[in-house]
C-alpha cells in the first residue's frame, strides 16, 4: 500500500462500466475539483482522461470483476482511499470523509432495510436492523499493516469460493459481510471504524423515494445506484422524475453528456 495524499478509486472494466464510471467521475469532479481519482481499468478511455482521472492499467483475464476490485484496494496509490462503485453521484462536498481518516481507519455504511423476498422488494427502513449488513459500494480507509490484512483476509475469503461468485447474491459484498464485518466490527482488526449514515453518503435506490417524500434528498452527498433503477422506482411511486434532472434541480449540476465533456476539454 501507497503513503500519501488522498483520492478517489474506482474499478471500470468493460464498456457499462466504463460509461458508469464517466458520469460517476464527472459529477465527483463537479462537486469536488480538487480530489485525485484514480480508475483501475483495462484499456485507455480518452474521456475519462479528459475527465483528469489518472488511469491504472491492470490485467483481468478471466477474472470476475467482484475478485478484481478486491484485489485492486491493496493497490491504491493513496494513503486515505475513498472507494466508489461506477454507479454512484457525488452531488456535493465529501471532502470531510478524508478528514474522518484521520482519526478513523475504516468508514463505510449500514445497508437499508429492504425486504427482498416480497415482489416487488418492500423498502422497510433506512437502516438495516443487522449491523453487519454493510455495503462496500461506498467506503473509504487510511493505509496500514492492519488495514492491509483486513483486505488480504478479504481476498483470501472471495479466492476461496471462486465458483460461486455472481452478481447480487455471491459477491465481494457477500464475504465483506459474512467474514470480514463481524471481525471489523468486534476490533478483531483493531481497527477503528466508523459507520456513516447511509442516508447522507451511500443512499440507496430502495431508499432514494421515500428519502425524496419526506423532503430531505438535499441532505444526500453520495446516491448509489443505476440512475434506470432510480427513474423506475420513481415511476412505481407515481412520480415522473429523472435522477440527472432531479440532480439538475436541487445541486445545480448540469446533467452528464459526453459533448459538454469534449467541448471543455
């Protein structure tokens, strides 16, 4: 692990992600100009380059991409990391999570409680009931010999079943949860970790209408979700919003478009 400064991270392979990953870094540079990100990818992307990003190349082979972006967060070239997944908005200021680090070594946030056996899933609170239940789409670390065997651990526990991972149900997610939280959280690490609202720096799309009825989507720093998934949600609740236009709305940031990128490059 790297020693200084701080930054963003993300891990982009393959065209969806890629394109993710541009609107995620455009809205992150709108909100936050001055913070590093790095994307770890598998081949150049000129927009992201004309975004400012630094891009890390790495060979993936055939490796699933929930392994890769294990593997990926030992190599990251900052001493304080905020990992984002491709699928997320930063909408305003998240320079204080860097400033956590400094007294924290891990931040990450609980999941929202959504009852996913009903059809459709039944949001049921911002706040899961199981501590454990944390979710590694957004989360941020301070570099150290502890902190890097936390992630070795973590590797170690997704390496091992191999052939079970897939999206939504085996995922890094799923052995965070399973092996590493419970450590994490009983200071089996001694590592100190704070849990951060979800509402605030990682709101889900289960939790993005109700969040946005009772008034309080502005408080919102980071939304975590496809925006498709958002938008339908919306629909579902009877509301004809737009998630770039909603953004457009209460921050003031220009919806994302490739040309408006490439005209100010």
């Amino acid at each position: 692990m790297q020693s200084s400064g701080i930054g963003v991270i993300y891990l982009a392979l393959g065209e969806q992600h890629k394109d993710e990953c541009r609107k995620s870094v455009y809205y992150l540079k709108q909100t936050n100009p001055t913070i590093p990100v790095s994307v770890f990818t598998d081949s150049f992307d000129r927009i992201l380059a004309e975004l400012g990003v630094e891009q890390q190349f790495i060979r993936v082979a055939d490796k699933s991409p929930f392994k890769v972006k294990v593997e990926i967060l030992r190599d990251s070239p900052y001493l304080k990391t905020l990992f984002l997944d491709t699928d997320t908005y930063a909408v305003q200021d998240i320079s204080e999570l860097f400033h956590a680090l400094d007294t924290n070594d891990f931040l990450i946030a609980r999941a929202p409680h959504v009852d996913f056996d009903a059809t459709p899933p039944i949001f049921l609170g911002y706040y899961n009931p199981n501590p454990s239940l944390l979710n590694t789409g957004v989360f941020a670390y301070r570099a150290s010999n502890a902190l890097e065997q936390m992630l070795l651990d973590w590797r170690t526990a997704i390496i091992a079943e191999d052939h079970l991972i897939k999206a939504g149900t085996y995922c890094d997610q799923h052995y965070f949860i399973r092996q590493i939280a419970p450590k994490l959280l009983s200071s089996f690490y001694k590592l100190s970790c704070q849990i951060l609202d979800n509402c605030i720096y990682n709101l889900r799309p289960w939790a993005v209408v109700p969040f946005y009825q009772a008034n309080s989507l502005a408080k919102t720093k980071i939304i975590h979700g496809r925006a498709d998934h958002i938008n339908s949600l919306f629909a579902r609740n009877g509301l004809d919003i737009k998630l770039e236009a909603l953004i457009e709305q209460l921050w003031g940031i220009p919806a994302y478009s490739v040309k408006g990128i490439a005209q100010k490059a």
